[in-house]
C-alpha cells in the first residue's frame, strides 16, 4: 500500500503540474509525533518502511519538532518529519475531475439493481429507469456491498472531526498536520480495536483547524457526540495546547469503509463480465483516488494498465455472488 500511496501522490504532482489539479493540490510537510515509548516504537517502525520505499523522511527531537511547531505541548516525546507529503480537498478534486471530463451526474438516483445477461452485465436499474451500458463500475462506498456481493467484506468505520476558527488570517497556521503515532498504528492495523481516537491536527489553508478524528467501526450513523469531540479536543490541547485560543465552529462525521483484509478492492469483478469494482479505500480515499480513477479507466477502456493494482484486484475473494434486478 506503500508503493501505491507514493504511486498516488506522484501522479497528484504530475496532474497539478499538467494543469487538471492546479492549486488543488498542495506540497507540504507531515509531521508525525509520539507521546508515549510505544508511539516512538510505531514511528521508528513506520519511519524505517518509508526508508525501504526511497521516501525521504527526517527523524526530530522535542526540542527540534518544537522549533518547526512553536506551541507544540511537553507531552510529546520526539517525532518525525515527511517533507515531501502533500494536501487536497476532497470535493474540490471531484469537482475538477468532473469539470475535466465533462459528466454530469445524476444526482438523488441511486442504482437498485445490476442488470445482467447470463454473465455479463448490461446496465443498472434506479427506481425510474434502466439504464443500458457496455460496462460498469461500482464505486459505491457501502452501497457496493448490496450491488456486488460484498456483503460482510465492506467494514464501515465513522469519523468524528471538529473544525475552528481562523488561527491564522494569512493561510495554513502551521507548515503542516500534527500526526499521532495512534493515527498511523490504527491504519495499520485495521482491527486494533472497536473505537480508537487517532489524532490529527490539520491546518487548512484557510487558517483553520480540522481536528480528527475517530474510528468507530460499525457505525454507519453520521452524528457527532459529546463524549467523542470532548475527548479529542482534550488530546488536540495536550498536543498542541495553542489551540486553547480557537473556537469551536462545527463538528461533523463522515463513514470510511474499510475492508475484511485491511485493503482497498479494486478492479474486474472475479464473476461477471464488463463489470468493475472501486471500493473500500477506508481513510485513503482521497489519497488514491486518482490513481484509482487511473487504473480503472485503463481496464474499463482495454488500455495498457499504467498503475499495477493486482494487490487490490476483487479476485481475491473466492466468489461474489451478486443479485440482479
Ligand atoms: C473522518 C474521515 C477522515 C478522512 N480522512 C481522509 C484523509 O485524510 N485522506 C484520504 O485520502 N481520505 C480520507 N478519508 C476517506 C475518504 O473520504 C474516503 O475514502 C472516500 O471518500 C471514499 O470515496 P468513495 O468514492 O469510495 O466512497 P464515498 O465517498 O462513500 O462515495 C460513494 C458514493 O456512492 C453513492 N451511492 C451509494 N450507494 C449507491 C447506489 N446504490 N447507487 C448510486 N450511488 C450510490 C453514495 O451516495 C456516495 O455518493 C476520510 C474519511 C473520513 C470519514
């Protein structure tokens, strides 16, 4: 995942350099830090495979992170820098490729059925119509489950965040996200626990704060509660006790959906023809899409595959069997 995720942010460079992505993505540093001997051990750890993966990374003292982070509280131990890391806004990205590509969703519609002919599929079916096509993708978050028999493989996981107001009235007030050791300990291990808090606090480019953020696994609810927001801005002002300063302006929560295996599936779909799935990204969506809409476009397209995906290909599941309408 690695390998695809620096796969992912090169070809952001590369789509913000030709234009499609131009000041949507943003160069910027990661800083990641440790506040207890286990989080320095999970930083080491993720610090030596991105060494392994030729990712510059550099290894930083309190007194040095303090520096780069004036503010930054005691409770940090040491931490470490990733210099060459980056930012995109989601929507924003969506709505440049969409503008580029010239579609024009069909919003409040959602697809009830596949429809298929013998093995192959044919087209969906809404609730007011049938719509014909060659191919399809379903890139359906959790509603994929339903359409290509993933049921039970799909895991979603809520996310609570808090937004502030501007710290800063001149851009980003930090050079980049103070990212805990917990964060990338519950990435890693998809099943670490229930609900685990994995702290980040990012520094918009509009001089506010987006502090996230939990993962509640199961939940497909999108409230915020009282008990989850006060425990991360408790952790945010150990961290970073400058924050003490905002005010709260909005909380929000959002649903990854993660895997049974910890990866993303991505590709033809092991049973029926001319059908391909793009699912499962958990807390990287963002990150891959790109590369993802690549990668699927190649196949959906008989191009030569310019990313290799096999890693996420659906064929891994021995059989998905699906429902049509
Ligand atoms: C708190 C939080 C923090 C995150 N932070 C990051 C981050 O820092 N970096 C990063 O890269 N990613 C991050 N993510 C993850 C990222 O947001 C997701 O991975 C990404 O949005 C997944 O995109 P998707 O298109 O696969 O699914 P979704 O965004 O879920 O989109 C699926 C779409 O399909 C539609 N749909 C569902 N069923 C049907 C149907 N039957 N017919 C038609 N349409 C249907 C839905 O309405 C929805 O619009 C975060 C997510 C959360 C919740």
């Amino acid at each position: 995942m690695m390998r695809i995720a620096r796969q992912a942010r090169a070809l952001y460079v590369d789509l913000s350099q030709q234009g499609v992505l131009r000041d949507i993505y943003h160069p910027r540093p990661t800083y990641m830090f440790a506040r207890t001997d286990e989080e320095v051990a999970v930083i080491a750890r993720h610090g030596s495979d991105l060494l392994d993966q030729g990712e510059s990374i550099i290894p930083m003292t309190h007194a040095e992170l303090m520096k780069r982070v004036p503010g930054l509280g005691q409770h940090v131990l040491a931490g470490m820098k990733v210099p060459l890391d980056g930012h995109a806004v989601g929507y924003r990205v969506v709505e440049r490729f969409l503008a580029a590509s010239g579609v024009v969703p069909q919003r409040h519609t959602a697809v009830e059925h596949l429809m298929l002919s013998g093995d192959r599929v044919i087209g969906v079916k809404t609730a007011r119509q049938r719509i014909e096509a060659d191919r399809v993708v379903v890139a359906a978050g959790l509603g994929s489950a339903g359409l290509v028999g993933l049921e039970g493989r799909l895991i979603p996981r809520k996310g609570q965040l808090i937004v502030t107001d501007r710290a800063s009235l001149s851009g980003a007030a930090l050079p980049g996200p103070l990212m805990s050791a917990g964060y990338l300990a519950a990435k890693r291990d998809l099943v670490l626990k229930q609900s685990s808090i994995s702290l980040v606090i990012d520094p918009l480019t509009t001089g506010q704060f987006l502090i996230g953020s939990s993962r509640e696994t199961g939940f497909t609810d999108r409230q915020t509660d009282v008990q989850t927001v006060s425990t991360l801005l408790r952790e945010a002002l150990l961290v970073y006790p400058a924050l003490a300063c905002q005010r709260v302006i909005r909380t929000f929560a959002g649903i990854r959906i993660g895997t049974c295996d910890g990866l993303p599936i991505v590709g033809r779909h092991p049973d029926v023809t001319d059908l391909f799935i793009a699912t499962g990204m958990e807390g990287d969506g963002i990150s891959l899409a790109p590369i993802i809409g690549c990668a699927i476009a190649d196949m959906v397209l008989d191009r030569p595959a310019r990313f290799d995906l096999q890693l996420l290909d659906p064929g891994r599941f021995k059989s998905l069997p699906i429902s049509a309408g």
